[in-house]
C-alpha cells in the first residue's frame, strides 16, 4: 500500500475509532440505583481510607424526623429538610422528561444529603436537628426574593446556614457562619445535578481550577484526589444538567474521594463565615455566562473548542432567524463547507488524475515488487512527470478534521438540541432516529435490535454514492474493501443524536453535488 493510500484509510478509520469508539466502547456505565428516573452512579470504586489524623467527630442527635420547607419559582421547585438544613429534593420545570414531566436533579436524598455540612468528610451534621427560620416561598415577578434560616448549636458548636433564592434564576446564594467545628466542609451530595446516564458525555464530579476544567472518571477517584490552587468551583454533572458550588469566599481544598460506591466532591472552607453561590439547573451557555461565575465553562466544547465555540454561535443565529435547529444545522453545514471548497475541488482533482496514471503505478509496483524501495523511486518519477501529489486527495480531509470535530462536538453536547424537533417524524434531534423501531433478535436471549429509522440509511446510501463518484489510487482490492465503510457507519449512526446524521447526511449531499462538477469539468478536458 502506497503512503497515499495509508494516509487516506488513516484517517478514515480514525474518524471512525474516535467516534464510534464513544459509543461501541463506552466507559464502564455506572451502578444502576432504584431512583429513577435518576442517572446512575459511575462503576464499583474502593471508599475512601481512612484518615489517621481526622479531627474528632461532632456529637449530634439525630433528628427523627425533619421539617421540609418549599420553594418555588417559574424555574424550579425544591423541598429543603430542617435534618442538616440539607436540600431534599429538587426539580426543573423547562426542560421536560419523555413523558412530559419535568426533569428532577434529585428525587430525594441520596446516601450524602445534598448540601450536607460536617466537621469532617463524614458529614457529621447531615443528621442533626436545625432550627427554622421561615417558612415556604412562592417567588414570583411581585415576591422576586426569600430567605430560609437554618440553626444549629449544641455545646460549643454553632451554625447558621442562610439560603437565599430568587425569581428568576437558577442561582441561589448560601452562607455558612459557623463556629468550634475542628473543620468545616461542604458536599453537593450523591446524585444532585445528575438526571440521566449518556455514555458520549462525563457523569459524576467537576471543577474548574483556574482555566483547566477537570472532569474526574472513576480512575481517577482510586485514591481520594484534592486540590487547592486557583478553584473556581465545583460540580456533579450529566450530558444536560448540572449542580455546583461557586466559593465567594476563600476556600482551603476542593476533594473527590468515593465514599462506598458514590463519587462526593467537596469544599473545605474556613471556621468563620463561608459565602457560596449555588446552582442546580441547565447547561444553558449564554444563561450561565451571563452569571458571571465560569460555570459556562462546564460546557466541554473538547479539543477544537476555539472552533467549536464560534460555530455554537453560529447555529444559534441561524436558529434565531429560522425557528428550527434542523434548518439551522443544514445552513452551518452549508457555510462551513464554503471554505473549502476550492481546496476539496483541487484535491478531487488530484485524485482524478491519480486514478488516471493508476495502470502506469500498477506496471511499477509489479515490476519491482521485490525491491521496495525502487518501487517508491519510480513512483516518485511518475508523480513528479504528471504533476501529481500523493497526498492531494488527504490534505482537504486533513483540513476539515477539526472543524468536523469541533462541529461534531457542539451538536453532541448543546442542550438546545434537546428535544428540538426538526421535521416529519424527527422530534428530537438529540435522540437517534427510532421511527422503525426495534425487532427481536434472531439469536435467543439477545434482546432486541434496533433499527433506528431512515435518515442513517440515508446518509449510508449518499456515502457509498460518493466513495463511487470519487477517484481513486487505491487498488482494486483496496477499494473494494472501502465500500464496506458505509455499511459499518451507517450501523454506527443507528445509534447517533438525529443532528449529528442530519450533518453527516447534508455534507454527503454537498459532497456528490461537488464532485458532480469536478468529475463533468474533467471529462471536458482533453486527456
């Protein structure tokens, strides 16, 4: 196979190891819990050790059973429990489950209550008995702001914990005065901000350390992992959805440690007066932005995101004249693919005139098939003599790799694609195309298979028209065995978001229209 050749099927084939691979292969998918419809937790991890040098534990009493307060606005409701002044339960009214119910980022307390407080990794307070101050709120464009006090205090030990909401965000703003705790330290708890389980995207513990956002796996947390310069915040997060702790004062560590088979991410703060702002919500970016607390930054645009975040605004522009992010990602395929085109027609070009001189490059690899490297020489004669470059035909899908990437990236993780309709039977062009549905298995105990629904045929068949339209310096052989490409994405794309096919499928469209003219414009030309 000559380099050409390696190049081409090199790329080829990492597009597909780098994509399917995130959902052929995905990471170990987290223990199933019975609280749906809540995500599931990341795979079996050890807990953490234990700490030899752990201040002593706060004597508390239980509370047998705690007062639950209400709050609520056009965004979210919450239910907050007067045990460890902690949040019970929390949901979203905007964005909707496929039942039509709203989403919930915590249908009650986890293992380690949401915003549970304690002298020490334990958590120690969870449990005890706060005092009230205040009662339910109902907030609204006349009552635009509540308070809800929480106290505790017990020997020498005392706290004070202040939440205080507001009508029209997803903010809420907390403070913590507290007093002869050893330590102090702060937890979003087990499954607040996570609502479902998507293997494309990170699950489970945040945060943002100066500009470096780290997403923490289940490798990661073998070992309790701390961090104490320059944190932003932290945070749980699924695909869409998210908690987090933004520190408005200082803060000594951030730590994320598994405590049994649950991830935790938590603050140490100081013994005084700790001030946090919290959100639970939507991964909304121009929403999050406009908080002016980096928590956009928890939108992971992945490695061309300099490219990626450009063309995120640019769907979104095309989304606000034309009221359909399934026309809106039709027109940014168009415009992305205007740039290139006078480097794919130089390049389709190329690969014609490779596929010209293809007899001649036969002779030559025939005739010194036993001596490789005059092979390449003569090769090399014959490229130079027709002015032609090997890598003509890679270097334009060179080019494109990143803005594929990039582009590939924003529809993979924008919640604006979720559950956005485009047109006929696709209503949701985060969800694969399910119209046919699925079919038993013909092998017993397999389950069913999914067929998915036209638009990956679609896209399989204009991908295979293409491969035919398009020159060639691959052998015979070679090419023959490129034409199964179709088939393995198409199955692939079973399985993909509708907005990633519908890219794919309109580029492929793009790309035979393209070719069209280049294949008329040589046959024109005298050989």
């Amino acid at each position: 196979m000559t380099m050409d050749n390696k190049t081409l099927l090199a790329i080829i084939l990492s597009v597909v190891v780098i994509i399917g691979s995130q959902f052929l292969f995905p990471a170990a998918p987290p223990q199933v819990k019975e609280i749906p419809p809540q995500a599931e937790k990341t795979a079996e991890k050890k807990a953490e050790p234990a700490r030899t040098d752990a201040p002593p534990v706060v004597a508390v009493t239980p509370a047998a059973t705690g007062k639950d307060i209400r709050v609520e606005n056009d965004l979210y409701s919450a239910v907050l429990s007067s045990q460890g002044g902690t949040i019970k339960a929390w949901e979203i009214k905007r964005y909707k489950d496929k039942k039509g119910a709203p989403v919930i980022l915590l249908p009650k307390p986890g293992s380690v209550p949401a915003l549970a407080i304690g002298s020490n990794t334990g958590f120690d307070l969870s449990s005890a008995s706060f005092n009230v101050a205040g009662g339910d709120l109902k907030l609204d464009a006349q009552n635009k702001s509540g308070s809800i006090v929480f106290m505790y205090s017990r020997d020498s030990v005392s706290v004070k914990r202040t939440y205080t909401f507001y009508a029209d965000t997803y903010k809420v703003d907390l403070v913590d005065e507290v007093s002869g705790l050893p330590e102090y330290w702060l937890t979003l708890g087990a499954d607040f901000g996570i609502y479902e389980n998507d293997p494309a995207a990170h699950i489970g513990p945040t945060l943002l350390t100066g500009t470096d956002l780290k997403e923490l796996k289940q490798k990661d947390l073998k070992e309790p992992a701390v961090f104490k310069d320059s944190l932003k915040w932290i945070a749980q997060q699924d695909k869409y959805f998210f908690s987090a702790l933004v520190p408005e004062t200082q803060v000594q560590e951030a730590r994320a440690w598994m405590n049994k088979d649950v991830p935790l991410i938590a603050f140490k703060g100081t013994k005084d007066i700790n001030k946090f702002f919290l959100y639970a919500g939507p991964k909304e970016h121009d929403m999050l932005a406009k908080l002016n607390l980096g928590l956009e930054h928890i939108i992971d645009f992945g490695f061309f995101s300099i490219i990626a975040r450009p063309l995120f605004w640019i769907l979104k522009l095309f989304y606000s004249v034309l009221g359909n992010y399934g026309w809106a990602i039709i027109f940014l395929t168009i415009i992305v693919r205007i740039p290139f085109i006078p480097i794919v027609n130089k390049g389709q070009a190329s690969m014609k005139r490779l596929q010209d001189i293809q007899p001649k490059m036969n002779e030559i690899r025939e005739k010194y098939k036993k001596d490789p490297q005059k092979m390449q020489a003569e090769l090399m004669e014959l490229y130079k003599k027709h002015k032609v470059s090997p890598m003509g035909g890679c270097l334009p899908m060179l080019l494109q790799i990143p803005v594929f990437f990039a582009l590939y990236k924003v529809l993979l993780v924008s919640i604006e694609l979720r559950s956005a309709p485009f047109m006929l039977w696709i209503t949701d062009l985060s969800a694969p195309d399910g119209l046919f549905g699925h079919i038993p298995a013909m092998v017993p105990l397999a389950g069913n298979f999914f067929l998915g629904g036209p638009l990956p045929y679609l896209m399989g068949i204009t991908m295979f028209i293409q491969q035919k339209m398009t020159p060639t310096g691959m052998d015979p052989k070679q090419a023959k065995m490129m034409l199964f490409m179709p088939v393995i994405l198409t199955f692939m794309f079973l399985n993909f978001a509708s907005g990633l096919v519908l890219y794919w499928l309109v580029n492929n469209i793009l790309s035979i229209i393209q070719q069209m003219f280049v294949n008329m414009k040589a046959a024109k030309q005298p050989s």
